[in-house]
C-alpha cells in the first residue's frame, strides 16, 4: 500500500518515547483500550519536557501558572498488542501567545498505529485565565525542534 | 458568561448516562484524568447501545463484523471531581454506509464539561474491510433519534 | 459442590454497593483484570462509609487525620465478565484503638466471586502517626453493623 | 530506626523489575494508587518469566493450562511518588505440584515500599483442573533462584 502523503511519519519527528504494551493496558480484543493511546501521549509528553531540561510540573508552578490540556485528538488507524514495543513520536508543532500543541504518533517499527494532538492552555493558579508562555519553556522548545514549529 | 452558540447543549442529546466519579479516576490535581474521559465515552457508548436494544459486541459480531474506532476527538472546558455526579450525553450525529459518528457531552448539572466525537468504522472480523452497518443498527439509531442524524 | 463452611455468605453482609462490569476493567482473557477487583473495594469502601453517613475525606481529615490502607488481602474464586452486575459486599470486621478491618466480598447472584479484607491505620496528617479513631466512627459503625465488629 | 527482622530486604531478590511512576497512577494525594501495586506487581511477573526465558502466556497455554491467580496479598509501608523510580523485586518464594507463590517487594533505593505475595494455580484450559507445574517451568525457576524456593 502506498504510503498516504497526509499521514505523519517517523522522519517528521525528533524525540521519540518508547515503552512496553503492559496486560492491564489490554482489552478483551487483545489489543491496547483506545483511551490507554492518550496515557502514551500524557507519559511521551512527560518525557519530551524532561528531554527539554524543563521540569513539569515545577517549571510552570514556579511562574504561577500551570499547562492545562484544551483539546485531544487521536486517530486509531492500527492495534499495538501484549508485549510490543512501540515509539511515541512528540513534535511542538505550535507556539501560541498563551497556547501551544503537540503533534504525536505511535509507532510500531516503521508501521504508523496512531496519531493525534494535544493543545495545552498556559493558564494562571490563582484565576484560571490564560498567560504568556513561560520564556524559558519557548526558548527551550525552539532550540530543541529541527523543524521550528508555527508561531502565534 | 454568555454562552457560546457553537457549544453542545443538554437539550440537544435524547440519551444521557450517569455515573459518578470515582477515587482511581482522579489525578493529583483532584481532577479526573483526562483519558478518563475517553473511557466515560466508551461506557455511555454501551449504554447506548443498550437503550436502542442493540446488545455490543454480539449484534455486530453475529453479523460478522464490529465497530472499530477510527477517531476520537475531546474537548476540555472544565473538569469532574470526586464523588461528582455527571451526565454523560450520546447522539448518533452521522450514519454513512459503512461508518458512523457519535457527538458526546459531559454535564455537571447544566454546566458543559467535556465534549466531543466518535467515529467507527464497522468492518468485517475476517479480513478488516469496512462493510454496510448492520440494518437493524440503522434502524434502531433513526427511531431513536428525535434529531434525525445526517446521512452519508 | 457442598459450601465451603469457611467462606463468607451474602447473609454475612448487611451492606453491599451494585455496580457493572466496564469494557475499560477487562483484561485480554475477558474477565475483570485482578487489581480492579481491588479498585471494586475502594468504591464500596466509599459508598460504606456514605450510608453510615460519614464524609469521606471530610470527616477523617476535619479530625486533623486520615485512614491509610496498610494491608490488602484478596482471594480470587470465580471472575466477573463484561456487562455483569456484581454486588460487592463491605462489612466492618474489626474496630481497634487506631485501626479497623473491613471485610469485603463481591457476589455475581448468590456466587461468591472474589473475597478479602482491607486494615487501615488513622494516622496523623501532620506526623503520620497512628491516631485514636474518630469517635463519630467508632459510633456510626457500631450502630450499622448487626453483627458487632471485633473490638481491639 | 532499626529494620524490623520480619520485613523483606534487597538482597532477598535476584531479580528486580525497574519503572518510573506514571502521572496515570497516582491518586488526589499525590501517591501512587493502591491497586497500581498490584499492576506493578503483574508487570514485574510479565519480566520475571522473560528473564526465567519462559514466554507468557505461550509457554503454559501449549501445555493446555495457564496460571491463575487465587490469592494476593498487599502491605503498604510507604508510598511511591510522581516520577520516582522504583525497583520491583520478585522472587518465587514456594513451588507445589500445582501451584507457586512469588514474594514480591517493592523498594525506592534501600527503602522498603510495599510488599506481598501471589499465588498461582496452574489449570486445565478446558476444565479449568489444577494440573501440574508444566515441567520446563519448575526446571527454570529452580536453576534461577539462588535461594531455593520451598517444595510443595
């Protein structure tokens, strides 16, 4: 099958985290419960900041704010099953004023299983209303994506 | 705060299923983790179902395939906490000929939660290949709905 | 099969919390996976200490403590499938100075399904040292419980 | 504070399974939620038989049985945090004609967690029989463990 131009690759992405299918994370189908593809995502994100050097959730607590999920999106196009080993691609693919997204996808080896986004609001403890991004966070982020992500 | 137009509103899902948060679905934040949310979709999806006398998987098994979903999206406007009750709405928003969309809505009382959308595809267990949805599936979904779901 | 003389009865139970089987609770042999039979407890703990009309958290850390799970036994004999309804039965066992004992059972009908018993310890929010058990506690659970719980 | 003599210690185990806490598995507290010990627990098993090189479940169902759980047992000493890495000892502690136990403790560097044990009967597929320990199985985990585990 030729490869569908739209659908995000291995290539596209610069930080990868890989873990182990666990047996709780299973259905009776024998394959990953859908919902458990958006755990991967919260745990590659976890991992992307730590691989920024920013410490979640320290880094945004200290400038008073918190990052707070906004929208998800996730797109099921194959199964991961018991055991597997699988690459959770993590890529800003967008630098807000307040908002920022991420764009990630599951892979087994080559083979695209699932992809999707998150889009975070940096939002303040005390009211809720969005801030500025955090600089550090924007400064680290550009340096680290190859492919610089949209801005605004 | 006036509400905005293009939010989904209680009057508008025929089907709600209620349920109350547990402990194991929160986070440290005392609020339900976000993939939770995805797994109150997935129950309501159940009773659903049920409500329309369509007993999942074995009406769809039996008919040699079953729903697969291809696409999960979610939006977070605000969030459940302990020992909460919320409303969980359903509605079959599309039926195609081989795929279908559910739009769902979190409420807290009248307050609007989460909400977003489903879509499945139905294919057949032998070989995955998308096939027609089930007639009774069909016919179930447009008796139930008052809000008659586009076609196609 | 002659009942075995030593394990817990409906009639021993003078509380139970009914709940269904959730797709999200099964593991890939289509039965509940094992360490959600102790997420079942925890729900009933809960529901317990609502019909004794005792506040959980409220009413233990208004007390300046909380009551911390120190042990966990569970004895597995039969599995819940997806769909069922399963009674799980919460009997408070034991009441010591600064720690209880609930017994618990889950019931699918008559069947006894899964069994076991949860020890907590009311420790000090400040110093986690064990402290006298709320005397609202001791009072609603020894006026709830038919069979009197063991004292000591 | 002197170690009690009667809790497990490091060097009673050969084998240790190493994670990170999860965001997913932690409770309102900010700890990890007491049913995840026992997933940690399952995952531990899961990397115990690979390092015994015992493929589960492929190695007992081609014997036509599979190991099922009747009795866990839980003690909770001390909680495991957000982002910790923790260490998962396992050891099999009892090797009967059909059944095992495993010892298992949870440790963050020398301190002791939480700890317990599981017990397994091998079963018939078809009836659901204890049958015996399938042979290579029992060979294995004896030449493994230094510490022989107890016989019958």
């Amino acid at each position: 099958m030729a490869e569908r131009p739209d659908l995000p690759r291995r290539a596209g992405f610069g930080f990868f985290h890989s873990l182990r299918v666990r047996w709780s994370e299973l259905d009776p189908q024998g394959i990953v419960f859908n919902p458990n593809y958006m755990v991967y995502f919260d745990i590659a994100v976890t991992e992307y900041l730590r691989a920024l050097d920013f410490v979640y959730p320290r880094d945004f607590t200290e400038a008073g704010s918190d990052m707070f999920a906004v929208h998800a999106s996730v797109n099921f196009c194959a199964s991961a099953r018991y055991d597997e080993h699988i690459d959770v691609g993590v890529r800003a693919a967008r630098l807000g004023r307040t908002s920022f997204a991420f764009e990630l996808a599951i892979f087994r080896g080559e083979e695209l299983l699932v992809h999707g986004s998150l889009v975070y609001v940096n939002a303040s403890l005390e009211n809720r209303k969005p801030q500025l991004l955090p600089e550090p966070f924007v400064r680290k982020v550009m340096a680290f994506e190859k492919l610089p992500p949209e801005r605004g």
